[in-house]
C-alpha cells in the first residue's frame, strides 16, 4: 500500500479523537479479513497476519503454508528452498509462516477491506467515546440539541451523541436545533450499537451540580447540601448547612443581590428554588422546610414519623401552597409527613377536647355516684351464657360463666356484671313496660336451679315459661 493511506489513518484519528494505534489494530485485522476473501471460499484453517509499517504505511501478509517439493497452489504452498529463508532446519510436510503477500494487495486491500475498516473504526470509536464518559456518570455536561426524534432529544456532546427521553424531560422546556443545554448524565448504556449516553433534566441531581458549578463554597465543600426535593418545571427546595464556622450556607448558595441563585433559575427556564436551613433538630427543620411561610409551633409525632405544624391562619394558604405544593415539597425535603392547621383551628380543636374531657369526667362521676348506692343482687348465669334482669337477657358472658353466680349492680342507663368484684362486663339497660319477676335470683345459700332439661326427643320449658302457661 502506499504511505498515503497511512497519512490517511493519521488524518482520520486527528479529526475523531481516538489512538491512532487503535485505528491501526482495526485496519491490520480488516486486511487479514480482506486476505481471506483471496483464499476462495472455502480455504484450510491457517494462521494470517497482517503488519503494518508505522514509517511508511506499507503491510505484508504472513501466512501459515506448507512446505512441498512441488507448489501447486500458492496460496496454500510453499517450495522447500524458499521456505528455508525462513527457516534453516525447515522440514517436508511441515507448515511454516511465511510472507505472503500479494502483488496487487494494496489494490485489493482498498478496494475490499474498505468497507470493514470503516466498520472497525467506528467501533472503536465507540469504545473511545464509552472510555471517555463511563467515569463522567452523574456529571453535569453541556450538550447541543441536534434534532428531536420520536419524542426523545438527540443532543451533541463532543465526539458522543446523548439521548433526553421524554421522561427526563422538563415540561416548561423548549428544545429547538443548536440550543445548548446543560444536563446531567444518568446513564450509560453498552449496547451492541455502541455506548449510549441517557441524559436528563429532570433528575434532582441536577440541582446540585448547579449550585456546585455556580456556587464555590458547595464546590470547595465548606457548604453542604443535605437534601433536595423537585418537581422538576415548578418548584425544588434544598436543604443547606455550613461545615465551618463563619460561613452564611443560605445566603451563600443566593449570592449578592440573589446572582447566584438567579444563574440557576435561568438555567432551569425560571422554576423556583427555595434554599433553606438545615437543622439535626427536627421541629426546627420543619418549620425552616415549609419557608416562605411563618410556623407558630411544631409538634410531632415520633410514633408515626408525622408532625402537626401550626401557622397564623393568614399563613395557612401560603403554607400548604399551591395545590398543596409548599407543604408536599417539605415533606419530602425532612422525610416526615406534615399535617398544617391554623391557629384558630388548633384553639377550637383544644376547646372541643376539653369539653369532651370534662363531660367524659362528668359522666365517670356521675356513674361512680350511681353504682355507690346502687343495690347488688346476684344472679345465676344460664346455661346460654346470659343473666335475666328486669325479663331481659343480657350476654352471653361466656360458657365458663354457666351456672355460676355473679353480682350486679344498675344504674338507670347501665347494667354492670361482676365476678368476685371484678367487672366482667357492662350492657346498655333494655327499657320494657312489663316486668317479669326473675327467678333465677340467689337467695342465701339457697339457690334456684335452672328448671331446663330435656327428656327424650322433648324439650320441658323453664320454670317461668310453665307459669306463664298456667296462668293462661
């Protein structure tokens, strides 16, 4: 071949940005491919080797061939004399690498290994740009929209193409040819058509990159942030602490006459950005969280990791925002729920609690008053379970009650059953017009057997029901 397609292959890796000695490996295997095809369809396995010259350009072919008194076929054979400038101590019948090399292989090398080589450098350059950018995973880069297909926009990033899916992208954006963007790198995936490069704007840590390009002490690490929530296009909220002493993180991150921050809103096409303090205590950091507006009090909740935040009532709109938006971004900013109410609600929720409070003592003195004179009487417990007061039934108690005594005593709205002066249960008292004598009462140390019992297939009512009967 001539020096010229060297001084093209150097060209070549000039203008992509990949090792030239990277492009030269494609080329020599692209030879070897393209020596293969001279060999006919169907060729002996045999081993093939193309070098390059780095001064000249120049290739030679190697090939394995084996050592016969008599070439028939040169591509596959090699005369012994000749053979023996390879090799002093060459054998018959053995096979031998020997040059090889065509006398229009440069012609050929051109015409047929042209499409393979440009094959090859493309991978390599593939692999170049997925070396270059597997280590910048979760930068921020500064990319040119090239076109927009099928929903997703197809920036420019150096020698690399990056992909913005429509779920990465902001709703308020606009993307036009030639607008450059800054986005973070997501991703990066290894696909058998090469690197391919994810890239969003809607990502958190874009915010942070941000403050990190706009603001030098998050950069140097003298001002940390601790934590961000987004709605990517409306609104994020980062949580920001100093960790040397002297040093404003708030106001920090805004800058003089609010430039800094001012950088990032343009960037992000004017969503909001509120910066606030972060606190270990959590009721401070809560109340910081829900800033713009003013907190009176928060109390929380640690059972539930929940928090009820009170506000002047004409804060409670710009607390909760819009659609709920301040108080939901706080939220996930402290990693608790919040509950919002105003004052005057809290004053009339604690009003209501105490009244209930007093009328439940109320009740509970009133019932103590009433159980204090109330008569005791004892009942047997029937075999369902249940007592008889004033010809009603009340239970069932339980079968290990059956047949056992147990006190009462009444109240004029509740029946209260004890068992060796331990309350065992309590009933709301049934109102009736007819009153029935009870006869299962205890008298003494006479007791009133349960008169129930059955004999054969029929079943004797209970002593009250016989009266009942004979009365009638």
């Amino acid at each position: 071949m001539k020096s010229d397609f060297y001084t093209a292959i150097s060209q070549i890796a000039a203008e992509r940005g990949i090792p030239k000695e990277a492009i030269l490996g494609q080329v020599e295997k692209a030879l070897v491919t393209a020596y293969r095809r001279t060999l006919g369809s169907n060729p002996p396995p045999m081993e093939i080797s193309v070098r390059l010259d780095p001064q000249t350009g120049m290739a030679q072919v190697f090939a394995e061939k084996l050592v016969v008194d008599e070439v028939f076929d040169e591509r596959f054979e090699v005369e012994f004399n000749t053979a023996q400038r390879f090799k002093d101590d060459v054998q018959m019948g053995e096979t031998i690498i020997v040059e090889s090399t065509p006398n229009d292989f440069g012609r050929i090398a051109a015409q047929t290994a042209k499409q393979v080589i440009l094959q090859g450098i493309k991978e390599v350059e593939r692999e170049y740009v997925y070396g270059e950018y597997m280590e910048r995973e979760g930068e921020l880069i500064t990319a040119t929209v090239q076109r927009i297909a099928k929903g997703n926009v197809i920036l420019e990033m150096g020698k690399a193409e990056a992909v913005l899916p429509p779920k990465e992208q902001v709703e308020n954006d606009r993307y036009y040819h030639g607008q450059r963007l800054k986005v973070y790198l997501s991703e990066i995936r290894r696909e058998e058509r090469g690197p391919r490069l994810i890239v969003s704007r809607a990502h958190r840590q874009l915010i942070l990159r941000l403050f990190e390009m706009e603001v030098p002490e998050i950069f140097n690490g003298t001002v940390e942030i601790k934590s961000i929530a987004r709605e990517p296009g409306l609104r994020t909220k980062a949580a920001v602490m100093a960790r040397q002493e002297g040093i404003d993180p708030v106001g920090s991150c805004v800058g003089m006459r609010g430039i800094r921050i001012q950088n990032i809103v343009n960037e992000l096409n004017g969503e909001k950005i509120d910066v606030v303090q972060w606190s270990e205590d959590p009721k401070e950091f809560i109340a910081n969280a829900l800033s713009p507006a003013q907190v009176v009090e928060v109390q929380l909740r640690e059972d539930e990791h929940a928090a009820t935040v009170v506000v002047p009532d004409k804060q409670l709109s710009l607390a909760i925002g819009k659609e709920g938006q301040n108080v939901r971004l706080a939220a996930k900013l402290t990693g608790w729920r919040i509950d919002i109410k105003s004052s005057s609600a809290l004053l009339d929720e604690e009003r209501a609690a105490a009244e209930a409070r007093d009328a439940a003592e109320a009740e509970a003195l009133a019932t103590e008053v009433a159980l204090s004179v109330a008569k005791v009487e004892t009942r047997k417990v029937r075999n369902d379970g249940t007592i008889v007061y004033q010809n009603h039934h009340y239970g069932p108690l339980g079968e290990e009650y059956a047949g056992d005594g147990v006190q009462i005593r009444a109240t004029p709205q509740k029946l209260y059953i004890y068992r060796d002066d331990r309350l065992i249960a309590s009933y709301m008292i049934v109102e009736s017009d007819t009153e029935v004598e009870d006869t299962t009462e205890v008298e003494g140390d006479t007791e009133v057997e349960d008169t129930t019992e059955v004999e054969g297939d029929t079943q004797v009512e209970d002593w009250v029901d016989k009266t009942e009967a004979t009365e009638q």
